[in-house]
C-alpha cells in the first residue's frame, strides 16, 4: 500500500470511529509504529486528524474553545435556572469559588443581593458584575484570555494552590461517562483541576447540550464531583447513565 493509500485508510478509519490506536493500525497495516507515527502527523498538519497519546482522533469530535460574544446568549434560559438552582447550594458565610464562564456568571448575578459570602474567581467578566454589590470578592491574578474574559498562568495556579474554600461551581465544556470532565486546553483543565483540589465540594454547572461530549483535555472524572446541576432537556436514558455515578440536580427550563 501507497503512503497516500495508507493515510486515506486511516484517514477513513477516523472519520467512521472517531478515534484510532498506533498499535492497531500498526498491525492491521503490517506497517511500523513509526510508519504510523509519521502519517498521523501529516494527518494532523493537514487538520485530517488530532494526535493524542498513542493514537489519534477526529478534530470533529472536540468541543473547543468559544469567544465570549459567542456563547452569551447560547442556551441563555437553560443557564438561568441551572443558577438558580445552584443558589440554595450556598450556605451563609461561604467562601465560593465561581469558574469562568456564562453559567457562571449568572449565579453571579443571583449573588449580587447577598453580603455574607467571598466569591472568588478568575472570571474579569464575574468580576466586573459584582463590582458594585456588598459581596467580598477576590479576582485571581493571571494573564488575560482575549475574546474570553478568563485569567490563566502561573500566577493564578499559584493562586489557587493556596487557598481553601467551601464550594466550587465550576463551568464545562464538555462531559462524557468515560472521558469524565474535558476542557480546550491544558492550561483551562489545570486550573480547573486546582480549584476542585481547594474546595470541599464541587458542583459543576453544565447545560444539557453538553451531555456525551468530549474536549481536548482532561480536567477530572465525574466521580470527582459532588453533583451536577443541569436543565431538563437532558433524555432520561442519558440522565439515568449518568446519576450511576454522580448526583444530578436536574431542573426543568425557563420560557419566554
């Protein structure tokens, strides 16, 4: 088989199973692992393919990052009453961490009328919400992700190393049974992972078109969690998979 043939066959192999394994096509080829190697990167320089640790999978599969402007008004409803439901979650004078994102932020803006708690976050945007109410709010610091709103780097994981709180609500790209909970990017999934390590409970936030879907990087499995709140257009066979493993809040939506 032609080198082109044999990356067109892996090529189809991607697109019909969404991932492949180097040992697999290895074999099933009768060709080197690094043979292998080599076409999975060209594969991957042509955006036919995203290489992953010992193997490679569909650039359609993942859930990547979205600008701000973008994903404001996306499930706007959905987001509304997933924070309302989180809101009796927080007892009086908890310190809370709020993760960035949309979800987030309106549980941010369900706060504003209370003064008993610290809200921590690296979120500019939840910051900037809750400029003027009479919370305590502490802004990890970092470098700016433009078009986005959220604060990253070593600053911030240094940040959130040092500090312990009650609860964190965190903010999800995608979740799948078996890749857990998945981010864009190392860096979001690392400080994701640093502020589950400081809570003593994690809800995480997570509207139901986000259900049975996978991002680049890993942040935790679900059994990491306390629970999840999500909306009611989650299917109940899907629902019932998940709640074998975590505690599902699941609320019925808002209308207009």
């Amino acid at each position: 088989m032609l080198p082109l043939e044999r990356r067109n066959w892996i090529e189809s192999q991607i697109l019909a199973n969404g991932k492949v394994e180097i040992e697999d096509l290895s074999n099933e080829l009768n060709v080197s692992s690094m043979t292998i190697r080599r076409d999975l990167a060209e594969l991957e320089r042509l955006g036919k393919a995203i290489r992953t640790h010992g193997g490679a999978i569909s650039p359609d599969s993942l859930i990547r990052e979205v600008p701000y402007s973008s994903k404001e008004s996306r499930n706007i409803n959905q987001k509304k009453v997933i924070a309302k439901n989180a809101l009796p979650l927080i007892p009086k004078n908890a310190n809370i961490i709020l993760d960035s994102g949309t979800t987030t932020l309106e549980l941010a803006k369900l706060l504003k009328s209370r003064n008993d708690i610290t809200v921590i976050t690296n979120d500019i945007k939840i910051a900037v919400e809750l400029m003027d109410s009479e919370l305590k709010v502490i802004v990890a610091g970092g470098e700016l992700q433009t078009n986005v709103g959220a604060l990253s780097g070593w600053p911030t994981q240094e940040f959130f190393k040092k500090i312990h709180v009650d609860l964190f609500f965190m903010g999800v790209h995608a979740i799948d049974l078996k890749a857990g909970i998945t981010s864009p990017s190392f860096e979001k999934s690392l400080i994701k992972k640093l502020m589950l390590d400081s809570a003593a409970a994690t809800w995480a936030l997570i509207d139901s078109s986000k259900f049975n879907k996978k991002s680049f990087s890993t942040v935790c499995p679900i059994t990491s969690l306390e629970g999840i709140i999500t909306d009611d257009g989650l299917d109940l066979d899907i629902r019932e998979e998940y709640e074998e493993y975590v505690a599902i809040n699941y609320c019925g939506g808002e209308h207009n």
